[in-house]
C-alpha cells in the first residue's frame, strides 16, 4: 500500500518570496504554491517566475510541491502550466474546474509541454458544475493519462458561487464536501478539505478540522503557518487507533481464524473490512512515521 499523508497542505502566495522560503522548515506534508486568487494581477508574472525557480531549486525535502495555476481560459493559464510543466513539480492544481473537460484538456497541454511523469494533476472541486458533475469529473481518473490524483474543496468559492454561508459546523456546505469524499472515494483519489479562514480562532478550527476527518477527508487546506501542528494531529490515526488496528489485523492473521468473516475482540465485533481498514490505518501512521 502507497500513501502519501496530505494531513496539512499549506497555502501560500507565489508572489511571497518569504513565505516560499519559510516553507521549508514548516510541518506541513504538502505546499501549494499559488499563482491564482492569492496574486493581484499585477504580481501574476513574477509569481510565476518565483514559484518555478522555487520548484526546480528543490530544499523542501519531503513535502509534496503543488503548483496552482490560473485558469486555461485566462491570460496567464497557458503561461503558468508551462512554467510548471518544465519546473516538474509533484502537482499541479487545476482551479474551477467544471468539467472531465477540464481535467483532460490540463493533462494533455501538460504532456505536451513536457511535464514529467511524476507530475500529477490536482483538482480545486469549487463550482457549482463541479459538484453537479463530480462523478463524471472525478471518473476521468480511470483514465492514467488523465494524471489525477487528488480533489481540492474550494469552500470559499462554492459559498461565493452558491451563496451558502460558512458557518459554524457549516451546515450549508455538507452535501458539496461529502458529494466529493463520495467521488474520491469511488475513482481511489485523495480528498482535502477546504481552508478555515480565521486563523487565529484555533478552537473553531481543530473543530472544522475533527469535522473533515469525520467526514472522510485526507487532511485540510490551510493559510498558515500555525494551523499546521493541529491539522496534522487531527488527521493523523491516534496511538490508540493504530494499537487496535493492529490487534484486529492479528487476530485475523491467527490460522484459527483465517475461515471466519466475524468475531469478537475485547467485547466488540470486528469483521474482515475492519481488517482492511486497521491495514490502511497502519500504513499511514507508518507513513507519517517516516
Ligand atoms: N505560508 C508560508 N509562510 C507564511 C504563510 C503561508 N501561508 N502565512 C504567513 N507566513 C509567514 C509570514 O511570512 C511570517 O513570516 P516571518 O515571521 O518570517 O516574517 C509568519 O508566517 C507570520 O505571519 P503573520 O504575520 O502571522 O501573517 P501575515 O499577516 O504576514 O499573513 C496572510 C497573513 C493571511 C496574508 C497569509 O497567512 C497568507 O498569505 N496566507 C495564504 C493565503 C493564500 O494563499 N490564499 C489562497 C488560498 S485560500
Ligand atoms: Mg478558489
């Protein structure tokens, strides 16, 4: 089983050089270096340029590099997936998209551009089209050349295009956040919650946080820096969790066992799909562990 953690994926703007230089001592498992709504207009071409040095430069060890770009359909879009496409980041993220169109069309101009293999596509789930259309967005990661790979909530998008309010517990966003865990989950891609904006508020957001996880997402998207510490203990299995995958992947591991579908451990009743799931709960807290 391969796993990449995406618990925290950190935004921040390409056009901030501090802010890309500071992300290497940050704990965060991904950084999204962003070309799109975080950049005024007129920084969209230096922070193309930053962001590519940034990338093709290196030093952020282990954490994934995603690039967001601006539209294809904008001035900069075609500009910005080449800059990414030659710097090969891990990812880059395709916002607005409301269509299989979109990704597609994304995949093949970044073959031709000669992005390499590694680079995967990402997709902000942030229209109205998106939701609508998740199953047929997200089915295109059937297809390899396709590239996708993760889904991105967009929430501050969809309560703009919707006019749903974020609120606590953000009751009017459940059905567009569980609408994609539900498409992520059907096509094997990861999921990553949309950002809490008021980043000094942490009680609200280690709730939202507890939410996301609850719901089925992989990690959270986040403005900063301080709001890493908390994402990436919410979305990481506790020690407990792991201790009690690993008794039910022993106990069906026990030859006695190995002809039944049910049993009891400690009281309760654990199946063969508790058993798959105590597997993947393993291999992320190995994989954090790493
Ligand atoms: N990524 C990396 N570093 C960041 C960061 C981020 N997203 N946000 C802040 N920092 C750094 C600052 O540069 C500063 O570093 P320094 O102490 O070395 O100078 C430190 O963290 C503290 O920052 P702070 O003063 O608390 O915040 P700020 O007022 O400078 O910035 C925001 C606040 C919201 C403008 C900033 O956090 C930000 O730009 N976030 C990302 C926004 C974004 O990308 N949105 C698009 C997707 S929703
Ligand atoms: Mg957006």
């Amino acid at each position: 089983m391969s796993i990449r953690p995406r618990r925290s994926v950190l935004y921040m703007p390409g056009s901030n050089a501090r802010a890309l230089e500071k992300a290497k001592t940050l704990a965060a498992d991904a950084l999204i270096l962003d070309l799109e709504d975080a950049v005024a207009p007129d920084a969209k071409e230096v922070a193309r340029k930053q962001v590519a040095d940034a990338v093709a430069q290196g030093g952020y060890g282990r954490r994934e590099l995603i690039v967001r770009i601006n539209g294809l359909s904008t001035p900069w879009g075609k500009e910005d997936l080449a800059a990414a496409a030659k710097a090969g980041p891990d990812a880059v993220l395709i916002p607005k998209v409301s269509t299989p169109g979109d990704i597609m069309l994304a995949a093949r101009e970044l073959r031709e551009a000669g992005a390499p293999e590694r680079t995967r596509l990402w997709a902000m789930m942030e229209t109205p089209h998106a939701i609508l259309s998740a199953d047929s967005i997200v089915r295109t990661a059937m297809d390899p050349a396709a590239r996708l790979a993760a889904l991105v909530m967009g929430t501050n998008d969809i309560a703009k295009e919707t006019r749903a309010r974020l609120t606590p517990g953000r009751p009017a966003m459940l059905a567009y956040l569980s609408i994609c865990v539900a498409a992520a989950r059907a096509y094997g891609v990861d999921v990553i919650d949309g950002v809490y904006n008021n980043f000094g508020d942490e009680a609200g957001f280690r709730a939202e946080c507890e939410q996301g996880r609850d719901l089925g997402m992989d990690g959270k998207t986040l403005i900063h820096p301080n709001q890493c510490a908390i994402a990436n203990e919410v979305f990481a299995p506790s020690d407990t969790e792991t201790e009690w995958a690993k008794k039910i992947i022993a106990v069906f591991d026990l030859p006695e066992n190995a002809a039944k579908g049910a049993l009891q451990l400690e009281g309760k009743m654990v199946e063969r799909l508790h058993a798959e799931m105590a597997r993947r709960t393993v291999a992320i807290a190995e994989a954090i562990a790493v």
